[in-house]
C-alpha cells in the first residue's frame, strides 16, 4: 500500500490551493481528479466575480480577506489570473429600497465598502442601464477573474513546489485502513490503496465551495490554518468546523 501524509481530492480552485500551501510548508502532498484539474466550476470560459455584494452574511469576512489577496494572487502564484477590480452593482427594480439599503448597511457593518445608489449618482455608473432599473448596490472593491487561468496557475505553482498532481484518478472507497483510488477507466474493478495521515477534500460546486477536512483528528496544524484559510480566501466561501474562526 502505498502511503502519503496528505492526499487532497478534487482539482478544483480549492483543491490546487489546498495542494499549494500544503507544499509551501513542506509537506508531503498528492492531490487526485477524477478527471482533470479545472474541469468543473473551476473551469471553463468567461469569468467568475470576486464578489461580496449580495452574499450571505457568514461569507462577508471571508471576502473581506479575499479583497487583500486577490490583487497580488498572479505574483504570488508566479501565473496569470485575469483579476480586475471593476466594482459591482447589484440591481433593483423595485419601488421600495428597503431590502437593498438593509444589504448595504450589513456589507458596511462586515467592513465591506457599500452603498445604495439611486437616480443620476446611478446613471453615473452606468449610464446605459434601463429606465426600469430604480436603484443599486455598489461595492467598488468587487472584481472578476479567469476562474480557469487562476486554477491552473496554482495547480502549476503546487507542482513547482513538490505536490504531486494525479489526474484521471478517482476515489472508489474511503475507511479507517485507507483510501481506495484507481484510475477512472479501471474504477469498477478497483484500484491500489493509499494510508494517508489527513485527507482534505475539495468539493466544488457552482455556488458553493469548501474545503472538508475528513480526519479532524491529524496533527495539521499550521498547514490546516494557512493553507486551508488561503485556500478558502481565493474561493470566497465560507469556512467549515476545522478551519480557523474569522
């Protein structure tokens, strides 16, 4: 059997970053996907927001770490991103403001830069919108990147710093002796086991991201606060029980 201190799963944003910082601190790291580093919602065309207008309330710290990160993420990583910082207006039609300028006094409250805008300080921010448009949310701070760019950036960085990368590798079975992996093409006959001191699974969903540690009993330490923590920042979710509290 072969054995591994830690085996990520999945090679989404949080799987890779997970990888990278767990590398960074010299750890011994292998991360499995099923099928390919950023094929999920991690992946693909367009551009993601680095956003936190109109967030739950318990991602707003969060994100508030992420606004730090984010800018300096491309030198960081040694790779490109795309992050722009352009600022974001969530919309309303609605007669009453009641609801939005509720959600701008909370951002505010969290220490994230917010304001209700209406009539022509509106219009000055896009001068374009329709007549139906009656107000807004404006969070200068918001931005956007290349979701796919930024994964496979980190994935690079993990690599160059000594993580291992297994794509087309899925997991078939998961208990106290191990975790059973095989590659996609012979999973339904099994594969080679892997004892691993932690597992640290990365589930990546189109609205919702975290990282999961599933053996919160390891001695992770500083690796589980910095590299879970950084992790989280650049995915812009909330953090589960065995990361640090914000």
């Amino acid at each position: 059997m072969e054995r591994v201190e830690y085996l990520v799963v999945g090679g989404g944003i949080v799987g890779c970053s997970v990888a990278l910082e767990l590398a960074r601190c010299g750890r011994q790291v292998v991360l499995v996907e099923a099928k390919d580093v950023a094929c999920g919602a991690s992946g693909g065309i367009g551009r993601r927001g680095v956003r936190a207008n109109g967030r739950h309330p318990s991602e707003l710290p969060l994100i508030r770490l992420a606004y730090d990160l984010w800018p300096g993420l491309a030198e960081d990583v040694g790779g490109p991103t795309g992050y722009e910082r352009t600022g974001h207006l969530q919309l309303s039609e609605e007669s009453g403001n009641g609801a939005y300028r509720e959600q701008a006094d909370r951002q505010r409250r969290a220490g994230i830069p917010s304001e209700l805008v209406t009539g022509e300080g509106l219009r000055e921010l896009e001068p374009r919108l329709s007549p139906r448009i009656t107000a807004a949310v404006w969070c200068p701070l918001d931005g956007t990147a290349n979701h796919n760019a930024t994964t496979r950036s980190v994935e690079v960085a993990a690599v160059r710093h000594g993580a291992e990368i297994r794509a087309g590798v899925a997991v078939t079975d998961v208990s106290e002796a191990g975790i059973r992996v095989a590659p996609v093409s012979a999973a339904d006959i099994g594969g080679a086991g892997v004892a691993v001191a932690d597992v640290l699974a990365a589930v990546v969903a189109v609205a919702d991201i975290a990282g999961v540690a599933l053996v919160p009993d390891a001695d992770v330490g500083q690796v589980r606060q910095r590299g879970l923590q950084s992790a989280l920042r650049r995915s812009k979710c909330a953090a589960t029980a065995d990361a640090p509290p914000w």
